[in-house]
C-alpha cells in the first residue's frame, strides 16, 4: 500500500470511530483531502487509494492540478474544492474549474462568481465562510451578519447556496467553539428552509474529532493524509 493509502486509511478509521462513539451516522461526513503544495501526482496517489474529494487553497496551484488530474483521468470522478481565499482578480479561475467554494464572505465576491460561472456547468456550491471565533484569520462573515448573506446568495441562480465554513483558531476547546457554529447552522436552516442547505465544513488535521462530534458535515484534512507540507516556493 502506498504511504498515502496508508495514512488515507487511518484518517477514515478515526471518522469512523468518531461517528460511533457520538452515534452519527456512519458515512454522513464527508473527506476533503487538501492537497495544497502537494503535486499532481501525489493527488493521483491518493485518486488511486479511492479518495475523490481534494480541497486546494492557492488558485492558480489548484487550476494546474485540476487540469492534470482531468488529463490523467478523464472520467475519474473528482470533485473540486477551493477552500482558500478568493480575492475579486480570482472569482473567474474558481468559476471555472472548481465544483465548490467554501469562502465566500462578500456578496460582491459572490456576484462575480454567479456572473462568471460558465453556462455549461452546473451551479457552483458555495459555502459561506464564518468567524465564528472572532480569531485573527479576519475571514468570514460575522455569526450575525450570515443569514443576511445567505439571503442574497440564494437568489444567485449559477450558485448553489450549501451551507457554513469555519477556520477557528486552535483553542482548549474546540467542542465549545465548534459547536457555536453546528447552532448557527442550524439556525440557517430554519430559516432558510434550503434543501441544499446541507453542509457545515469544519475540522482539519488537528480538530477533526471535536468537530465531528460537534456536528461537521465535511472534514478538510490535509497534513493527516499527505504528512507535513513542504514550504510554499510560488
Ligand atoms: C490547509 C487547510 C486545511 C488542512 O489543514 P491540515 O491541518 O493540514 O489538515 C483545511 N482547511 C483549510 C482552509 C486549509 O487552509
């Protein structure tokens, strides 16, 4: 087995575990492996192992990378996650090659993405990124301010509104901070009554126990599956 595999196979262990012990439904998480700084084939490695779900932050790495999988496979049935920050000269590049955006936290940002979305794909999933922790990231819309974004999200016909991402600084407790946003989630879901509303993206390498049992729909882990990253050169 490949060291990917390997470290793949451990990762799903613990969200398995994790989903028992808090009597969740085995299977309703969802693994994102965030390949940022990793190489396209090291992607297929992990392609190979079964995983088809990969988050990447920096755009223009994460283009090159979906255009190489798409090359080495054509029907390999990966979805694409931009999980990192998109500035306005960017929205054009995540419209068009990525399947979801978890960090929208400006209408204007989901403006451009709802105009630039190409009429051949599908809606793109947008989750809203909130600060649920007041922490020094500065992304994210305030707890009080997303339903009012969330509102005029869903009136974009090219996205499709999913739910809530959170980065919350590392803490004693996470489960406290965590389970702030579950709320908020739910929340939104009253009031929103999406159906597509569905998704709250929380939990990386290091919070992904707490955040599962605090409710994560969708794990990003990266440095659990590909080891530790190698310093960013571009
Ligand atoms: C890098 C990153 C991750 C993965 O972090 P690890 O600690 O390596 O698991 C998840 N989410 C975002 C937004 C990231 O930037």
């Amino acid at each position: 087995m490949n060291p990917i595999a390997k470290s793949l196979r451990v990762v799903q262990d613990r969200l398995r575990r994790v989903l028992e012990q808090t009597a969740r439904a085995p299977g309703s998480v969802r693994l994102l492996a965030v390949s940022k700084t990793f190489d396209a084939e090291t992607v297929h490695e992990a392609w190979l192992a079964g995983q088809r779900e990969f988050g990447e932050n920096y755009i223009q790495e994460g283009v090159d990378k979906i255009v190489r999988l798409r090359v080495l496979e054509p029907n390999g049935g990966l979805v694409w996650h931009c999980v990192g920050p998109v500035q306005s000269n960017k929205t054009r590049l995540v419209a068009e090659h990525f399947d979801w955006v978890h960090t929208v936290d400006r209408l204007k940002i989901a403006q451009r993405l709802n105009e630039q979305r190409p009429a051949h794909l599908p809606p793109l999933n947008v989750c809203l990124q909130v600060n649920i922790d007041g922490g020094d990231t500065k992304s994210g819309v305030a707890p009080s301010e997303a339903l009012g974004l969330a509102q005029a999200v869903r009136e974009l016909p090219r996205l499709r509104l999913r739910g809530l991402m959170t980065i919350p600084d590392p803490v004693d407790d996470m489960l406290a901070v965590h389970t702030r946003a579950r709320v908020l989630f739910e929340n939104l879901q009253r009031a929103l009554a999406l159906p597509d509303f569905d998704t709250l993206s929380m939990g990386m390498s290091g919070d992904m126990d707490a955040a599962v049992q605090a409710g994560s729909t969708m794990v990003r882990v990266g440095s659990a599956i590909f080891g530790t990253r190698p310093p960013k050169t571009a």
